[in-house]
C-alpha cells in the first residue's frame, strides 16, 4: 500500500491488517501541509476514522505515525477512556484535559507500535530534543503554576522511549529546577506502572487517580463506555464495579 508516495513497509501492513477488524467504522487517509504543527493527526465522523500525516516524514518514520494514528482509532473503537473538560471557557482545563488523555493514551499507541517491529526512533527524537532544549534552559519557561502542571503531563509522554541516561539527565535538571515539577511527574508514573495503559480499564484507573491528585473533579470529567464519570465517588465505583468478581 502507497499513501503520499510512501510505500507501507510489511510491518506496517501487518499492524492495520491485526486492528482493521476492531474498527467499529471504515476509515481512510488524507495528508496534511508541511507547515502543520504535529506529524500526525486523527479525526473521525459518523462514518469515518480520517488518519492525517504530513507527506514530509521521512523514510520509515512514515510507518511510525501512520500506525500511531491508526492505534488511536482502535483505542476508540475499543473504549478507551478520554478526560474531557466540562466548558470550553474554562481554556486551561481544556488544554490540561486534552493533554493528559494524549499522554496516556500515546503510551498504549507507543507501545503498540513497537510491538510489531516498527521504528519509532523518529517520534521520540522530536519528543526527546523539546525536553533537552527546556532543560538546558533550568525549564525557566514553565515556572508558572499551569506551566508546572502541563509540563509534568508532558513529561509522561515525552519521557517514555528515551534511553535511561538521557532520562536520568533531564530527571536530574528537573529535580533541581522544579522539585514540585519532579514529584508530581513521579507520582503519576507510580500510577501508570501501577495500573497498566495498555487496557481501557487500566487508563481509567491512571486517569481517576491523576485528576483526584491534581484537584479537577470540579472541572472535568472522564468519558468511559457511554458514562460520564464526574466525582471520585462515581469514580470509585465504577473501579469497584470493574472488580467484581
């Protein structure tokens, strides 16, 4: 398969052929101009998953965010939750929201990713080189309150695939810099390895317990399986429901 001159490696086929049949609608592809803002992008419809990816990439990095964007149509074709801000006024909650629920769900895309041999190297260089410039700055341009809560989102993701002397080197910076930065940012990794990304109900369980720590039941809520989850309390439930045995 060919899209926008690039020819799909065997992998990558491999990838759409073992998700294609979970997608709960058809999807299709369209490209996006060199001067947009992300590699890639996914929209959907009543009728279509629209996977967007910029005819730039280059070589086998084409097969990386097209199968990253891919993944997200089957997460949602599978129910996996998103945390969803409860008013558009309130623009920094919905830039937190939409932040989070990418974060976490991109580890599970991440990961899917790599499980069928395809080099995402690319992805977490552009990841890896934005944390490198902000820390050569001591993180200077976030020292603000909704600075500090983005960035340690941002870090979940951005983090994730770099090697473990890289890591330790921007850790260190950070702890240094912005020690309340480094402590959220380890607490909400405790949270992902405690409860797992790769599943709906294990992104439910990171999302539950991020927004309690950071105080934003009153402000958004987390969309799972056609609910509306909106308090701790529901919240709770909802886990205890999902442990029953």
């Amino acid at each position: 398969m060919k899209i926008l001159g690039h020819e799909l490696s065997s992998n990558a086929m491999a990838f759409i052929s073992g998700h294609e049949e979970h997608l709960n609608k058809k999807w299709r592809f369209d490209g996006l101009p060199v001067d947009y803002p992300f590699w890639g992008e996914l929209n959907h419809d009543d009728n279509f998953y629209v996977i967007f990816a910029k005819a730039n990439i280059p070589g086998e990095a084409f097969d990386a965010v097209f199968c990253h964007e891919f993944y997200h149509a089957f997460q949602i074709s599978k129910g996996f939750p998103r945390v969803i801000a409860n008013s558009t006024e309130t623009g920094d909650i919905s830039v937190y929201t939409d932040r989070l629920t990418c974060a976490v769900l991109d580890l599970s895309a991440d990961n899917a990713v790599k499980e069928y041999n395809i080099d995402n190297s690319f992805v977490v260089k552009q990841r890896y080189r934005q944390l490198k410039d902000l820390s050569r700055g001591s993180f200077s341009m976030c020292n603000t309150p909704f600075g500090k809560d983005l960035l340690a989102v941002d870090l979940i993701i951005d983090l994730h695939g770099a090697a473990s002397g890289q890591k330790t080197l921007i850790l260190q910076e950070l702890k240094k810099s912005l020690p309340d930065v480094y402590e959220m940012y380890n607490y909400f990794m405790d949270k992902i390895n405690e409860h797992g990304f790769d599943t709906p109900q294990g992104c439910l369980k990171i999302f539950g317990d991020i927004i309690d720590y950071v105080n934003l039941w009153e402000f958004c809520h987390i969309d799972y399986v056609e609910n509306q989850i909106r308090s701790l309390e529901q919240f709770r439930n909802t886990i205890k429901g999902l442990e029953a045995p």
